[in-house]
C-alpha cells in the first residue's frame, strides 16, 4: 500500500496590505501627505482583514504627519 502525497501547499492570501502600507510610506514622505493617510487607512482595513499586524499602516500614518509638520514649517519660515 502507497501513502498518498500530502495536499499541496496553500496559495498565499492575496491580501493588499504590503502594497497599501508601502504605498502610504512612500506618498507620505516624498510628495502628499493625504494620499500618505488614505493609503494608511487602506492598509489598516487591510490588515485587519487578513490578521496582520498593521505595522506598514503605523508608519504610513507618521510618514504623513512629518511630512505635514514639515510642510507647516517650512511655509511659516518663508
């Protein structure tokens, strides 16, 4: 008697929140700090909905605020 071959491996969840949070940190440092926070939002629900740990979306969201917060003081030092 053979033993069957075990099940194929699973296909990895095709969840966004890589993509969202990478997104949201690139958007929040280099050019707009609100795309930098829809994309952080995005990648918090994504999160959430796959159970990852909604690190990129944290980062996405102090990407933003720095960018925010240099933005105001660069205009007020004009």
């Amino acid at each position: 008697m053979t033993t069957p071959y075990p099940p194929p491996a699973a296909q990895p969840a095709n969840d966004k929140t890589t993509l969202w949070g990478v997104l949201g940190i690139v958007l929040g440092l280099i050019c707009c700090w609100p795309l930098g926070v829809v994309f952080g939002i995005l990648a918090l629900q994504e999160a959430k909905k796959a159970g990852k740990p909604p690190t990129l979306a944290y980062i996405a969201f102090a990407a933003s605020a720095l960018n925010l917060i240099g933005g105001i003081v660069y205009i007020t030092s004009l």
